[in-house]
C-alpha cells in the first residue's frame, strides 16, 4: 500500500525514530502502525511508543478525589485547540463536570454522561451546548475511578495528565507518599501496576522481540530463549510500576519506598490519563 509522508510523520512522532527508518517500517508492516512499531524495535530501534492509543490533541484533565480520600476520578475533556482548552471557562466546565462525576460515581462513560448538570439539561447536553457556542469539537474523552483504603491524586502542570494511585492503608504519611508515586506515573509511565498486569499480547510481543535481537547478536539457539526471558524481567522493572526505580531514590524500588515510607504500604491500583 501507498506510504504518505503524513502517515510517516506519525510514527516519527509516535516513536522518535528517523524519517526513513519509520518510511521502511511502515512498508513492511503494509501501513499498520503497531506493527511497524514492532518492526523497528526488532532492528534493535530504541523507540518511545505511546502506548495510549487514544487520541487527545488539545484539552484538560482532571483528577479529584472526595474528602474521605478513599475515591477518585480522571476525566478528560478534550478540544481541537489549545486557544480552547486554556480559556478559564473551559477548565471551569471541566472541573464542573469532574465534581459531579465524583460525587455521583457513575458506572461508565454512558452513565457519566446522563448524569444532570444544570436544570432538565446532563452533562451529555451541556457538552453539546458547548459545542455550538464555541463552533469546535469538544467532549468528555476519558472517564476514570479508583476505590481503595486510600487515593492520592496528582494532575500535571497545564492539565495535561491526571493520575490516581490506590493505595493499602490510610494516614497521612500514606497520602504523602501516594502523592510521590503518582508523580512517578506521571513521569515514568507504567503500563501496569506489575507483571500481572501486564497483558498475554505484550508478554509475547516482548519475547518474541527479545528472541529476535539475541539472534542478530549471533547467540547460540539453546540460549535463545533464557535472554528473552531475561530481556522481559528488564521490560517488568521498566514498565511496571512497583518495579520501577523511585525516581526521588533510583537505589530503591518504588514497592520498597512505599513500604518504607509506612509499614505494610503498597500500592493497589493507578489510573492515568493523558491529552497525547
């Protein structure tokens, strides 16, 4: 199939890569971009994929969590602009929506939703009504909830990610604590709270890549398997939140700063939403 330079410069976005190293990617995986993306980790590419494939160009997050500090919410309201997304009644509509969402804990977008806010009219119609003021597509894209002994929430400089980390016990060293680890997520991004949450498709995607440069540096076949597996222990202590350095003490995982922060503290759940 036809390879365009707009669907180049995505990957090069996606992934940092180069422009003709994302072009020949793209080839061979016959335009589609998850595969390219294998592809060019195969050739040993260090790529910076976002694994969050949903889209967000412009917009704000919001995370809130109630007084008990025992449950939170991310939304995400997302506009096609910037000059949108930044003006105060568009956070003001945001965090509107946001306080309802946590005082009503819907099940769902839909339920989210239909959900009043103003007179007969729910948050689904005043987005609407938004819409036709402000002549741009803008909505409710994300929709998040944590319940847990504790919730401590983090939303990054600008509204650009929120996070919620769930957390074993509640104090207010906890919460402290909680606070540092969300901003860890928001750092770091994990894609799982440890390595089983971490999804079949991905474990074999890991090996497999793994498999795949040990042949390239010439590894006898018998070891194949053992450096695959040990190239996936590196991907859990990179990309799973409790087996992540501590990015205020990288002599200390972030499970081990927890636990010493509080005896018995571990972290239980996170969310994390981001606009790209």
């Amino acid at each position: 199939m036809a390879i365009t330079a707009q669907d180049v410069k995505k990957l090069r976005d996606m992934t940092g890569s180069g422009m003709m190293d994302c072009k020949k990617a793209l080839a061979e995986a016959d335009g589609d971009f998850e595969k390219a993306i294998e592809v060019l980790r195969k050739r040993g590419e260090k790529v910076a994929a976002k694994r969050d494939d949903r889209d967000a160009n412009e917009g704000a997050v919001i995370a809130k969590i109630n007084d008990a500090k025992d449950y939170g919410i991310i939304i995400r309201l997302s506009s096609e602009t910037d000059f949108v997304s930044k003006n105060e009644d568009f956070i003001a509509f945001a965090n509107k929506v946001a306080d309802i969402a946590l005082a009503n804990k819907p099940a769902d977008m839909d339920a989210l939703f239909a959900l009043p806010m103003e007179g007969d009219l729910t948050i689904q119609d005043k987005v609407t009504e938004m819409v036709g003021k402000i002549n741009e597509k803008i909505n409710v894209t994300a929709y998040e909830q944590v319940e847990a002994p504790l919730v401590a929430e983090y939303i990054h400089a600008g509204n650009r990610a929120g996070v919620l980390v769930g957390l074993s016990k509640s104090s207010d060293a906890a919460y402290d604590a909680g606070r540092d680890v969300a901003m860890q997520v928001a750092a770091m991004k994990p894609i799982a709270l440890d390595k089983d949450g971490v999804d079949a498709k991905t474990i074999a995607t890991e090996i497999e890549i793994g498999k795949d440069l040990a042949r390239q540096e010439g590894k006898p076949e018998a070891m194949i398997e053992k450096i695959a597996m040990g190239k996936l222990n590196k991907f859990y202590k990179e990309n799973t939140l409790v087996n992540q350095m501590f990015v205020k003490d990288n002599k200390k995982t972030v499970a081990q700063y927890l636990k010493e922060s509080e005896k018995g503290l571990a972290a239980t759940s996170f969310k994390h939403v981001t606009l790209v």
